[in-house]
C-alpha cells in the first residue's frame, strides 16, 4: 500500500526540482524529505531519485510514480472538498496569498471578519507576488491566492484555476507637490514623458506592465529608482527624486510633499481570488473570497474618498 504523505513529498521533489525545495513547500527538513524517500522507495521495491551533481533527479520509474502521485493527491483533495461541501462547514486550515498591497489593504479586515464569524477555520497567511501566488496554488502549497491583473496587460493564467473578482483597484500618478502638474484635477501618463520615474523591482509583473504601458504610449521611460513597496516609493517622491504610479488599494495617507492625481484615463488593477478547481466546492475557500471581496468594498470606497490628496 502507498502511503500519501510519502507521495506527497515525491510530488513535492518533482514539482520544485531539489530537496531543498520541497522541503520549503512541505515547511519540513531536508532530512525528513531524504527519509520519506529512502522509506517510499522500499516500499515499491525501486530506485526512484539518483544522484546528479549537488542534487539529485528522478529516475524513469520516479517520474512514473510521480505523475501518477500529482493525479492521485488531485483526487484526494477534489474528495476532501466533496466531503467539506457535504458536511457545508468552514472548517480546518486553508493558506492564502496576497501581493504587498493586497495583503495591506485587504488582509486585516477580512481575516478579523472570519475569525468572529468562523471560530473553527484557521488561515494562515503570507505575501506573495502575483506570479508566485499563482505558482504556489499549482503547486498546492497554497490554497488561495489573491493576484491582479492590469487593465490593459492580463496575468498569464494556468489552466484548472478558478477566479473570483473581488475588487477595481484605481491608480493615480504620484509627484513632489512642487511638480508642474500637482495644480491639476486630473492627467495623462503622456504629460511625464520627461520625468524621471520611481518603478516597482526590474522582472516584476507591475514593472513591466509599466514599461509595457509607457512604451506603449510612444515614451522610452526613465527608471531612476527602483522599490518593491509602495511606501518607499512615495517616500522617494516626497525627496523629488521622480514620479510614480501609485494604486490606492494599501495606499493609507501619502507623506507630507506628494500629490496624487487620478489619471484622465482610468489607470486601474483589476485584483481578484485564484485557487484550484478540485477544491473549488470547499466552504472554507469560498467564505475566505467573501471576507475579502467584503474588504475589497471597503477599501475601494475609502480609497475613493482619499483619490487626489496629498
């Protein structure tokens, strides 16, 4: 008889490639992922992972047992999600994501809500880019993800994923309140062809989209500063040193010397729930999409109200 968890590990080795990645996933040591194998691979009589190099590779029967591991750990979970619909109680442990932004703004309000509302449902949250919370959900070391699309640039999307819509996410251009257009009600991406800007990390979905955008528009922009959190880059264009797109989900008070203008065409996140479709009739999983698209309404109107302060 197989066991599952040791399965579960082999699924996890051909999914992240090493050892050490699939003890990342499975949040255990390199030794226990060593020890399930040697245990799994007596159990079927055959060698399934040989040395290669540092690391090691499956071998033709690993990668057969494998792929018959990833199919047999999908049924498992499509019955676990059958039996959690049966039962119509959110209960037990669900892991979520959500990129920066995402997690500051929706995060707090959604997770209260289920505690009070959910005693018996335990979420475990963390920060994840979009690309990741996507790939964490393949992969199943996350049940949920909360990513974005941009209005004019989609998110590649996998097949066997379920998407719920939980909010718009509006988007201002921010600059040093001395700027030539801080006087304005509203602009056009086009009117900073000159400025130099404050972008998101080089390689991240929202830095390209940016480059994507301005390009787009006919401008060859100038990257002078590069930062992952919002924060610090209205913190950069406080000091003068640029202008840069700021969202308002997660946004909270700009600092002292930054305006924010709404853009005259809508510059906008689309900002949505993902998670696998074997698991897509859990209670708990829909209950989580309801607390955040709950958030998602607050936020949206408390960021509308604060559009063009600073």
């Amino acid at each position: 008889m197989l066991n599952l968890e040791r399965l579960r590990t082999l699924d996890a080795l051909a999914r992240h490639g090493s050892v050490g990645g699939a003890a990342d996933g499975l949040h255990v040591t390199t030794s226990a992922v060593s020890q399930q194998m040697s245990k799994l691979e007596r159990e079927v009589g055959q060698q399934l992972l040989a040395k290669n190099g540092r690391g090691v590779r499956l071998t033709d029967a690993g990668r057969l047992l494998a792929d018959h591991a990833a199919r047999i750990l999908s049924q498992v979970e499509l019955a676990q999600s059958d039996l959690e619909a049966q039962r119509g109680q959110v209960v037990g442990e669900l892991r979520m994501s959500a990129f920066p932004t995402a997690a500051r703004g929706l995060f707090p309000a959604a997770l209260a809500a289920l505690r009070a509302e959910h005693p018996g449902l335990r979420v475990r949250s963390r920060e994840l880019e979009p690309e990741e919370g996507v790939a964490g959900v393949l992969r199943g070391d996350i049940d949920l993800a909360v990513v974005l699309d941009w209005y004019n640039k989609p998110l590649p999307m996998p097949e066997g994923l379920v998407k719920v819509s939980l909010l718009d996410d509006p988007a201002d251009v921010a600059m040093p309140a001395d700027h030539r257009h801080a006087v304005r009600s509203e602009v056009d991406l086009e009117d900073f062809a000159d400025d130099e800007w404050i972008a998101w990390e080089e390689g991240e979905f929202c830095h390209e989209w940016l480059l994507f955008t301005l390009r787009g528009k006919g401008i060859e922009p100038v990257i002078a500063h590069r930062a992952e959190e919002h924060h610090t880059q209205l913190a950069l264009v406080a000091a003068g040193l640029g202008v840069c797109v700021a969202p308002r989900l997660g946004r909270g008070p700009v600092p002292a010397g930054v305006r924010t203008v709404p853009v005259r065409h809508r510059v906008s996140r689309h900002v949505y729930a993902v998670w696998r479709a074997d698991a897509d009739r859990r209670p708990s999983i829909r209950a989580v999409a309801d607390a955040l698209r709950t958030a998602g309404s607050s936020a949206g109107s408390v960021g509308a109200s604060g559009a063009a302060h600073g």
